[in-house]
C-alpha cells in the first residue's frame, strides 16, 4: 500500500475506530482544558495532536492515558469502555517529555520494568531486552545508568521500555522537544520508522508543525481545547479548515476579502484576485491564504504587478524575501539561490510579482 493508500485508510477511522473518545471534556477551575472532543483513530495509525501551548493536547493525551479523569466522555478501545479503568491497567506505552527513566536502574532494567510486573519469566524478559534493545540501536548501552546517556540515547530507551509489554496505543508527549535540532531531526525519521516497523498505533503530541507533517498519517489541530480539523498532512496544510489552520500549519499570509463572481475575490486593502479555486456566492466574507511558494518573482517587466524587497533572509538552502506590496500586503517568498542570483535584485529594488492563483487557498470562516 503507498503512502497516499494508507492516509486514505487510516482516515476512515469512523468505519471501524480501534480507539473512539466521546464527548471527553476536562476543566481545572475556571479554564476549559479540553471540550467535548470526539476523537476516532484506526488500528496502525500515526496520529498527531499538533497545537499551541495550552491548547489541550497534552491534557487530552493524559485522559487517553488515563492519568487524568475526563470530567464527561467516554474511551473506547476495540469496543471495550476504558473510561474508567486505571492507567496501570490499559496497556498503554507512555514516553514522556522528561523520559522519566528510573536512575537507580540500568537501561536494561528500565526496559524491562513492564514486564517484571506483568511476571513475565528470564527467558521473555532477556529475549524482549535484546529485541527493542536492536530496534532502538541501544544494545551497547544495557548496563549504563540514565545519568550516563546522552539525551538521544535516553530518548531510545523511553522508547524501549514504552514498547516493552507491546502495548495497544503508544502515546508520545513531545518526546523530542528537549533535544537539540540535529538529534531531534535523525530521530525525528528513526521514530517514524520504528513505529512503522512495530505497527503500533500511536498518538504523538506537539507544538511543531515540521514535526507533525513528517510524522503523521493523520494531524488532529486543535485550539482552545477543541479540534479545529482532523485530517491527513496534505489536507491540513493545503485545504486548512479554518484561519487558525492556515496560520499555524505553514506560513502564510492572511488576507480578509469578499467573493467575487467566478473564481475571483476583492481585497479588502483594494485589489481583485481572479482565477481562484472557489464557488463561494458574491459577497461571501473570506480569507486569502497566500504561502510562501505560491509567491514566484520575476522580473517587473513580466508581471502584471510589482512588489518592493524590504528583506533577505538567508536560511541555508533558500533565500526568503520579503516584499512590500502589492495590494499592500506584506508577502514571502523563497527561492533557491540559483533563481536568486540569476534576478540580481537587492533589498529596495522592484520585482514582479508572479501569484500561483490556482494554488491560493480560500477560507469561509475568517473569525475563526
């Protein structure tokens, strides 16, 4: 199955969920952390909850967990209710932000810490060591304390010991946030893998939307303690649901606008954008979703309108520029540098501006 095939299967997780939240709501004094969540995910799937701090995507991943008691909802795990049933007791992996390893036990102690309590024998116990001790590229490191492993390497055995008793859900809480950005990028692609390999279904949290992109089969967005959209990594940052999709996943500049007849859209800072992709009705209240690489510069003879460099930014691989105009709008841009200097254009200078209309995203909620 490719990979499109398999987005397109785990997103008909409404057919047949292998987890379903109901109605789940969770409120600490007068702040709503979560609000009437419906969540259903699919055997195998790879699911990110992505959003802001204090969204309510950690306090969501809890309640899955069970460490936090919904104060309304319900889970349901293959038809079984678990709401009520303890975290301890739900077979469920669990990688914490911190890693929370044990540091008076070795590494090897740590993996196999579900299974001394599930009695498992020495045999199982060394056979299931040396198995995500393979996986996990940690084998070298059985009998080092956590205060003798760097912060990749504990990150492999929170995982280990997460995957030990081969859990129904792996639910990851930003496991990667407090490694530097080379670590966090490699493994970053051995997570992927691994959970692809174990199949097991995870639901992963963070703020990072590169993050959530490359790791997803489906993104779950949410705000305010509610899912904004739930959708696969294509859909959510090219067909974005709401403005707060648009402006969280991806940049994008956001521009208020009234349909127009046939495809076209009149700015509210002047302007007229024709050949759009929408069959909203004349007069429709909209935004204008405007990302960087819709955005092509040429020289201001080819285009039909200009723009003036306010910045260059040089971000290894790409030049980001950004411009002033046109319509009055402050817009970006990034090229690669063969393109950049083949224009020859500096800060102050004008340039054309070359809009792939067709790929504009238009949005029917701009409160929201």
């Amino acid at each position: 199955m490719d990979a499109r095939a398999r987005a397109d299967a785990l997103t008909g997780a409404a057919r047949q969920p292998h987890l379903r939240c109901t109605g789940f709501s969770k409120r600490f004094g007068d702040v709503v952390a979560v609000d009437r969540v419906d969540l259903e995910i699919a055997r195998g799937a790879f699911v990110v909850l992505l959003g802001a701090s204090g969204c309510g995507k950690t306090t969501l991943l809890r309640m899955i967990a069970g460490l936090v008691e919904p104060d309304s909802g319900t889970l349901m795990l293959d038809g079984r209710d678990l709401t009520r049933v303890p975290a301890a007791s739900r077979n469920f992996g669990f990688v914490f932000q911190a890693y929370a390893l044990f540091p008076t036990k070795t590494v090897a102690d740590n993996i196999a810490f579900a299974l001394d309590i599930r009695g498992r024998t020495s045999a199982e116990r060394r056979a299931r060591i040396d198995e995500l001790a393979a996986l996990t590229q940690i084998a070298d490191l059985l009998a080092r304390f956590p205060h003798e492993l760097s912060g990749g390497q504990q990150q492999r055995v929170a995982l280990a010991r997460a995957l030990a008793a081969q859990p129904s859900i792996l639910l990851l809480d930003e496991p990667l946030s407090a490694l530097d950005a080379r670590i966090r990028l490699r493994l970053r692609k051995e997570l992927h893998d691994l959970v692809r390999r174990v199949g097991v279904t995870a639901i992963y949290v963070t703020h990072d939307q590169e993050e959530a992109l490359e790791l997803a089969d489906r993104i779950v967005v949410m705000d305010k303690g509610r899912i904004l959209q739930d959708d696969t990594p294509e859909g959510v940052y090219l067909r974005p649901a709401s403005r707060h999709v648009a402006g969280f996943v991806g940049r994008a500049t956001l521009v208020e606008a009234i349909a127009g007849p046939s495809g076209s859209v009149r700015l509210h800072g002047g302007g007229e954008i024709t050949g759009l992709r929408h069959a909203l009705a004349p007069g429709r209240a909209c935004v204008v979703a405007i990302r960087p690489e819709f955005v092509g510069l040429v020289p201001p003879s080819d285009a039909r309108c200009a723009a003036v460099i306010a910045r260059c930014m040089f971000m290894g691989p790409q030049i980001r520029v950004l411009l002033d105009g046109p319509w009055g709008l402050t817009l970006e841009a990034e090229l690669d540098h063969r393109r950049w200097r083949a224009l020859g254009l500096g800060v102050g200078d004008r340039v054309g501006v070359d809009l792939a209309v067709r790929d504009l995203v238009v949005i029917t909620d701009p409160a929201a």
